[in-house]
C-alpha cells in the first residue's frame, strides 16, 4: 500500500542543512536551511512531467550565477531587473533588484482566485505576474488588501503575511529539525552528517 505522507531526509551539506522532501504525486522540494537559526535560504522544486525527468526550479532564494566564459557567448546585463524571493519569519518577500524608477510609477495588486501577484509600472518598463507558490500548495486564497510594497535603492520589495496555517507548518519543521539536530548529540553539523526527520 503507498503511503499518502510526504518522505523526508535531511543532510548537512555545503555549510547548509538540507532537507529533502518528496511527495507520493512525484513533487520533490529540497530546502536549505541556516545550520544554526534554520532560516530558509533556498527552495528548488521539481514537478512530475508527463514525458521525461521534470526539471528544478528555483522558488525561494538567489539564483546562482551560472556564466561560462568558456561556452557562454553572451551575459545578462548587471542592470537587468533581478527578481528573487526571500522570506523573513512571518512574511514572504520578493525582491525586485534594478528598477531605478520612483515609488508612484509602481501598483502592485493582488487575484485572490489564483494567488497571483501582478506588477505593472504605469511607464511600461516593467511588468510581472507570479504566483505565491505555498498558498495554492495549500489552496488557500490570497488576500489582496494584505499586499504591501515599498521601495528603495533601486529595488521594489513586496511583502505579504505568511498565513496561520503556514507559520504552524514552519513551526513544526523547525521542531522536527531541532529535534532531528539533537541525533547527532553535542557533535558540531560536519558536511554528510545524516539526520533523521520524522516522516
């Protein structure tokens, strides 16, 4: 019989705890995590396709560089916009890097039926829709009046509150992982230390 609980290990690797997670759909997310303040760094996930090996995709955290001077013939501009996502204990934050262009010319609004967000500038330079990922995981329904944004220097910040639902999940991970942490005893975390996370 397949069990309907997600299957969970977690690993020291890089400096970072890793914790991979991978769901009876096929949905794999691994996250790191500071070692020490288990502060979510990054999330990559990986949806089931149809035909062939799904590929990751990077949800929270800064992508990494990736240009190959030896294969690569070209870079992205340093004065392209750079959109990334970080969260902070009680909110999600999405950072937009290199929009030079005043507070008044930027609306960000909110669809509740989906759980996106939209970004316009009223001089067209710029123009993005994204999906807040764990509400529609969890079917919950954004609410637009919740959406704040502010800016400065050269950056757009959004924030949104996390809802109760996913501040209890995230409380009951950093329970697990500390309880996961205390396997290995007073021993200091050491790249390929193996912790058991309860499934």
């Amino acid at each position: 019989m397949e069990s309907s609980r997600p299957v969970r290990s977690c690993a020291i690797a890089g400096g970072k705890r890793r914790l991979h997670t991978t769901f009876p759909d096929g949905l794999e997310i691994v996250e790191e995590y500071d070692i020490n303040s288990y502060e979510l760094l990054s999330r990559r996930v990986k949806k089931t396709v149809e035909l062939g090996e799904g590929k990751w995709e990077l949800e929270v955290g800064e992508p990494p560089s990736s240009f190959n001077p030896e294969s690569d013939l070209m870079i992205a501009s340093s004065t392209n916009p750079i959109f990334i996502r970080k969260d902070l204990p009680t909110e999600f934050q999405w950072r937009i890097r290199n929009l030079p262009y005043p507070f008044d010319v930027y609306s960000v609004t909110g669809d509740s039926s989906t759980s996106k967000i939209t970004i316009r500038t009223s001089n067209k330079k710029y123009f993005k829709i994204f999906e807040i990922t764990d509400l529609f995981r969890k079917r919950l329904r954004l609410i637009p009046d919740l959406i704040r944004y502010t800016h400065q220097f050269n950056t757009l910040i959004i924030t949104y509150p996390k809802p109760r639902e996913i501040l209890l999940e995230e409380a009951e991970m950093r329970r697990q992982l500390e309880e996961a942490r205390k396997t290995r005893g007073n021993k200091p975390p050491q790249d390929g230390d193996v912790e058991c996370v309860q499934q």
